[in-house]
C-alpha cells in the first residue's frame, strides 16, 4: 500500500516487509529503482516538480527518516517505521550474502567505497562485492563508469551520490544497467569507518539528525531544511480550515 504525502507516494512497509520486496524485484529481474525519501529532498521537490517525477516512477519508495514518518502521522497517512538507505543496505548485503547476489558499491570519496566494501565482506562472509567507483567522476567519464558496472553484471547496485544527484543517475541509466538501484547518500562513509553513527540509544529517542550535525558540522545547511518541512506539513495537513 501506498501512502500520499505532498505530492510523493510513499510505500507503507515495515522494513522486513521492504527487504522482502526487493528480493522480488532482483529475482524478477530487470531494471528498478529503489528511492529512500528523506525530509530535505521532498522540501526540495516542492520546488522542482521533476524530482516529484522521479519518487513516483520509483519501483519502491521507503520512509528515510523519522521526519517522513512524523510527516505521514501528522497527515493521518501513517507508515509502519523508517526504513533508511542504510538499514536496508545492511539488510540486502546479508540478504545477497545468502542469495548469491552480487552487489556493486558507486560513490563517496575516491577509496571510500573500497573500504565499505571490504567492512561489508567482513560483516557478512561470503557477500559477493562485484565491483567499486568513486562518486567524483566528471561527465566525460560517466562511460567508463557504466561500462565498469555492466562488466562487473551486479543484481544491486547501491549509489552513494547525495540526493538528488544519485537519483538522476540511476534515473538515468537504468535502463541500461539493467538491475536493481538504490541511492543510500552517506551510508558508505558510515561503513568505511569515516563517520560515526549515532549510538542505538539516540536512534531509539529520534534525535540522530542532531548527533550527526554534531558530527559533520557541515551538515547544518541541510539540517536548517527541516524546520521548514515541519511547517510546510502543518501547514498543509493541520493548520487548513
């Protein structure tokens, strides 16, 4: 099931219910898009109705935050959890392990991926990782990345880009790379061991997006964004008569 808000369909899965609908798209086979929606790229959306386009010809949009699951409370279109970019990529990597899938790891800074990979291959023994690419490829170079990609012939892809570059990339290959894609922002830092997640406790009382300002100052910009959200939501679900 599907649920509204602000212009954006949101899938209304719990995150086991999500893994297991992933595994039905890789065994289906094809190409299909997988969208972790957070707070700062559906403000933005509001604005650039094409990236609007792009959440509602996703094949799977999942709740990434808990600002889109307080959103959903507020306009009484309830979701079960957050399911962020990378719960589930933990998820699927143990999930592949298992599979046999192979998964290629496309961003962050040059050797980041390289070792989330390794992190990865570590914490779920037998995860096949078919493949890395830094995420400071230039235009010109955008062949030589897809062409490493189609070689290596992954079943997920998981692209740590940045919202909503990531998103237009997969968008826009697709078709191409003919699997499953997923953008999963910062995640590939947090598994390289270059940032910290917050501790489960912090998790546990909603406050991680202020744990992580503390941590990377350079993320207040984008933490501004959600005080902006949250009136753009009473706004559109409370405060109208």
């Amino acid at each position: 099931m599907k649920v509204e808000l602000l212009g954006s369909f949101i899938d209304a899965l719990s995150m086991q219910e999500t893994e297991n609908k992933i595994a039905e798209l890789i065994e289906r086979g094809g190409g299909h898009h997988v969208v972790t929606l957070n707070p700062e790229y559906l403000y933005r959306a509001q604005f650039e109705p094409g990236l609007l386009d792009l959440v509602n010809s996703a094949d799977l949009v999942t709740p990434d935050g808990e600002g889109i699951v307080w959103a959903c409370r507020v306009a009484l279109r309830p979701v079960p959890e957050r399911v962020t970019g990378i719960d589930i990529m933990l998820r699927l990597s143990r999930r592949a392990s298992e599979e046999g899938w192979r998964v290629f790891l496309l961003g962050a800074s040059p050797g980041v991926a390289e070792d989330a990979a390794r992190g990865l291959e570590q914490r779920f023994p037998g995860l096949q990782v078919a493949g890395t690419y830094h995420g400071y490829f230039k235009d010109d170079e955008e062949e030589e990345v897809l062409e490493t990609i189609k070689k290596a012939c992954p079943h997920i892809i998981f692209a740590a880009l940045g919202a909503p570059r990531q998103e237009n990339w997969i968008n826009r290959y697709l078709e191409q790379l003919n699997c499953l894609a997923m953008g999963v922002g910062g995640s590939f830092d947090v598994l390289a061991g270059k940032v910290p997640r917050a501790p489960f406790w912090i998790q546990r009382v909603k406050v991680e997006w202020l744990y992580r300002m503390v941590q990377e100052p350079s993320r207040c910009k984008r933490v501004a964004v959600l005080p902006r959200f949250a009136w753009l939501v009473l706004k559109n679900y409370r405060l109208k008569t």
